[in-house]
C-alpha cells in the first residue's frame, strides 16, 4: 500500500526520535520513497548520516534550507512532492508552532507548503502532555482534517515515569499511513457505527481443552483499524487473540470474549445502534454437550465426543437487521468458494458475503495477506487478489459504499 508512495518524515528534538529509525527502515522496505527532515533538536538524538543511510537520501536540515542553493526553494520542492507526511516525535514545541501557523524553519515551512495528509505521533513526558494548553493546542490541531494522529500511549518513559505521552510504535504507525495512503486521509464513514466480530471462538469441554479453529483476529482487527481510520465509531467483538496482535492505542472499542455464546450476548447488545455489521469471526458450529468444571483426568476423557449446536449468529442477525443496517458475512472455504458463499448469503439474508481460500498459499487463517470475492444481494462479485489484510479491508468498505452507507452517499 506504501509502493512508490513519497512519504516526508519531519522529526523533532525527542528522546523517541530513535524509534523513528525502524519506520525510515520499514517504509524503504515496502517500496517508498523516503525523505527525512531533522530539526536542528533533533539532530541532538539521530544523526544525519543514520537517517540517510536508512532513507537512501540525504537527510535535510536546516542548514540546507537557510545556505544551501536550490533551483527551487526546498520547503516548497519537498511539500509538492509528499503524498504524505509525518512528523514523529511530536514534541511541545513544534506542536505550538502547528497549532498557530508559525514557521521558522525547513519541517514547519515545509508543512504549510504541502497539501498532503499528515500524521502525528505525539512524545513527550506526562506532566507536559497532560498540561492543559497542550491539551487545547492538541485538540486545535485536530479539528484541522489534514492532520490526523496515533497515539500517544501509556507506558514506561525515558523520564522513568510511567504514564501517558509514549510515542507510538513504529508497527502501528506503519499500519496508520498505510491506510492514508488508501485514503488520502478521507473519512467516508464519518459518524457510522460499524460492529465486527473476529478471531475464533472456543467450546471448552473443561478448563484446559476446547473444539476451536486456527483463526488469529488478523481480519478482525484489519477491518477495525480500516473503519476507525475512515471515521467509523467502531466496536469489534474477539475472540481470543495473541498478545502482540492487539493494538496498543486503539481508535475503537474492544470486546474480549472466548465462547460463541459470549460472542452472541454482546453482538445482541450493540445491533440495535449499529449501521453496518460485519461478522469475520470464525464462530464454532457446535460445542461439547457437557462441560467439566475441573480438568478431566485423561482416563476420564470421553472416547465418544457428545456435542450439541450452538446458535448461528449470523443468520439470526440476518433475521433481525432493520432495512437502514448492512449485514456482511464471511465464507471460509475450500475447493470452490462461490456457489457455497451465494447459498450462504441468500439462506441467512446477507447483503454482502466475503467468500474467501483457506486452503491457498498467503490467504486465509493466520496469514498476513488474503484473497477473496465480494459478492452482494444482487449476485454482483468483485474479485480481490491477494493483498494485505488491511487492503482489503479498504476495499471491503468501497464495495460497502455501492449501498450508500458512507457519509458521502
């Protein structure tokens, strides 16, 4: 998604100025064009030389923008040329300078000579971030729909002070300008309340066993991350999900639950509110019929597994969705994956069904990326080559707006 993208790096005088080398290093990585402003504070925690080793260019300063000649002023060469921009650390200082328009040097004038979308990733100790005019400064900037923001989080920082003002992480910051480079930083779903279940559910038959499948929430959480950064007020209801997928600092609620039961009481909960409801979950189809509440001694273990239905939950939403929600199902399939998914999107009263291999390379259960075919009520397909779970995503919601959910329609 980043793939001949050019992407501007303004970074400032903060001891997090060092995490920002992993993002110079992974944006070359996945095909951009990487250039880097360093403030003259910034200089003081990463060196120019680091920076252009990582980026393949020369890192800019300003000495180059107040000596340097240029056939063309640099500020106004390098904003023209950025798809996006990022500025990470954001410190107090350069904040300030934003929030009012100030310009001073090469990254501030750079800013106001660009029109692409910026992100920005905040850094600072907890005392300074919680101070009330950084906090009216923030909350300024923000009203400004170029500027869009991730973080910061929580956590240990150099001050050895354990509170909020951790920049975020380069992963996530990665996955944020990756869905502005989809974007260009537009929110379509402004306002939409958009549930999605992910993960897997667990059937437990005592404490330590259970009937489950291999699904690992990367679906779930790539269609929240999506939403969320189109604007949508998201819920997404998991099942399990290993540690280092969760997201740190999300922009959307999370529900954690384990059985498909669970997954039903809280999906029930949040349809009425709900404009669009996306089910990605691979929920189970049945269960143990009778649960230990103690682990079973393993010569107590049933050599015959009694096992009962549990509810599905997709076609009894299905049956309940008002005329204004919009219903999508997924399909995990083997062999051929469209007749199943159109049987299953007409039995349950689907509007769109993801139809998607498991039993291909780089798609399904546990992979980064996926492929699938969209189809809607009125048979239409649109087929998805592998891409990113996050791509597609995206793409999951474009083909949501043909019905006239977004805020645009």
């Amino acid at each position: 998604m980043l793939k001949s993208k050019s992407v501007l790096i303004g970074v400032c005088g903060g001891i997090a100025a060092y995490k920002v080398c992993e993002v110079i290093s992974s944006l070359f990585q996945a095909g951009a064009d990487v250039r880097v402003i360093l403030t003259e504070t910034a200089q003081r925690f990463i060196t120019p030389l680091t920076v252009a080793t990582l980026s393949r260019h020369q890192a800019y300063t300003d000495k180059d923008f107040w000596q340097s000649p240029h056939s063309r002023p640099l500020h106004i060469a390098l904003g023209e040329e950025a798809d996006l921009l990022l500025i990470a650390p954001l410190t107090a200082n350069s904040l300030g300078k934003l929030t009012y328009g100030l310009a001073d040097n090469l990254l501030t004038n750079t800013v106001l000579a660009s029109r692409c979308p910026i992100l920005l990733a905040p850094a600072m100790n907890t005392e300074m971030w919680e101070q009330s005019v950084i906090q009216r400064n923030w909350q300024q900037l923000r009203r400004n729909t170029r500027y869009h923001s991730i973080g910061p989080g929580s956590g240990l920082l150099a001050c050895d002070r354990t509170g909020s003002g951790r920049m975020a992480e380069p992963t996530e910051i990665i996955t944020k300008l990756q869905s502005l480079a989809y974007t260009q930083g537009q929110q379509d779903f402004k306002g939409k309340r958009i549930l999605i279940s992910g993960g897997g559910t667990r059937e437990h038959l005592d404490p330590v066993r259970f009937l489950g499948n291999p699904s690992t929430g990367k679906m779930g959480l790539a269609l929240a991350q999506a939403a969320s950064d189109r604007g949508a007020v998201v819920t997404l209801v998991h099942g399990p999900i290993a540690p280092e997928l969760q997201p740190i600092s999300a922009d959307y609620k999370l529900i954690s639950v384990v059985s498909a039961e669970q997954m039903e009481a809280v999906i029930m909960t949040h349809l009425v509110e709900s404009d669009i409801i996306i089910m990605s979950a691979a929920v189970a189809d049945v269960k143990p019929a009778h649960y230990s509440n103690h682990k079973l001694p393993k010569k107590d273990l049933p050599t015959e597994l009694k096992l009962d239905p549990v509810t599905d939950i997709l076609a009894k939403l299905g049956s309940l969705k008002k005329v204004h929600q919009t219903l999508i199902g997924f399909a995990a399939q083997t062999g051929d994956i469209v007749n199943p998914a159109l049987d299953k999107l007409k039995r349950k009263n689907l509007d769109i069904i993801v139809a998607n291999p498991v039993d291909q390379t780089e798609s399904g259960f546990g992979t980064d990326t996926n492929k699938a075919v969209f189809i809607n009520a009125k048979e239409q397909q649109k087929i998805i080559d592998s891409c990113s779970k996050l791509e597609l995503a995206h793409r999951l919601l474009d083909f949501v707006k043909i019905r006239g959910v977004s805020s645009e329609q």
